[in-house]
C-alpha cells in the first residue's frame, strides 16, 4: 500500500511527496550529486489543442525517456502536472551530467520531429548539490540550454 501511494498513477514514476523523501534520504549518503528540473514547455497549449488524451499520452512518453535516459540508480519523479526532477547521485562529474541533459534534449527534438509538433523541451535545468559534514548543500544552478 505504501508503495502505491509512493507511485504517480500516470507515469509509474515517484510522486512529489516519494521522490523529495527518497532524495532527502539519499543526500544523507550521498557524497554528490546532480539535480535535473524538467518542465515540458507549452504543455497547457497540447492539452487544450489537441485533449487530454494526447497530453496523457505525452507525459508518459516523456517519462519513458527521461527513464531511458537514466542509471537505474538515479531517483525520476513527476514533481508537478508537466514537471519532472532527476537526482543523479554519486557522481561529480558536471560533464556526464551535461552529457545526459544533452542526450535527453536530443531524444526528445527526435521524437517532436517524427510527432510533427512543435518543441516541448527546449532547455533543462541542472543543479549541482554538495553535501557537507552536517548534511547541508552548497548549489550552484547550471542551466543547459539546446
């Protein structure tokens, strides 16, 4: 039951509430790490275009790219309606993280030109977290922009 309720219905991905918890605990652990924010751009304009079925049917898609592109170790959760964040942890490696923010805009400018619509993701955002002695973060926001 726990686990259910930790589960967006849509996306099979953690909800807000799972995914801050689970990366509350991991910067406990962790020695450094990465944080994407994704936000789809223009979703409102899809939804009243073309119905919720074909938003419903994006945001899934989405989530099986932000899932493809990802260790299976990194934390994915759908954070808002067309919002998404990703904790990629133990790494410090600020190129392999632009290098999977790049991949990521790269699958997704795929699949919007095989779609024929317009561009939904134009830039992410990274946030490099270091966690200290007292579990407190130093961040310094990196955006990546296509």
């Amino acid at each position: 039951m726990i686990e259910k309720a930790s589960i967006d219905s849509m996306t099979g991905i953690l909800n807000r509430k799972a995914v801050d918890h689970q990366i509350a605990d991991r910067l406990v652990s962790a020695k450094n790490g990465f944080l994407f924010m994704i936000d789809i751009d223009n979703f409102k304009a899809l939804n009243d275009t073309l119905g919720h079925a074909a938003g419903d049917e994006a945001l899934i898609h989405f989530t099986s790219e932000i899932k493809n592109n990802f260790r299976s170790e990194d934390l994915i959760g759908r954070v808002g309606g067309d919002e998404f964040i990703v904790f990629m942890t133990d790494t410090d490696s600020e190129q392999a993280a632009r290098h999977k923010a790049e991949q990521l805009l790269s699958r997704i400018a795929k699949w919007e030109k095989r779609q024929h619509c317009q561009p939904a993701l134009e830039s992410l955002a990274i946030q490099r977290t270091a966690v200290h002695m007292k579990n407190c973060m130093r961040q310094q926001m990196q955006p990546c922009i296509r």
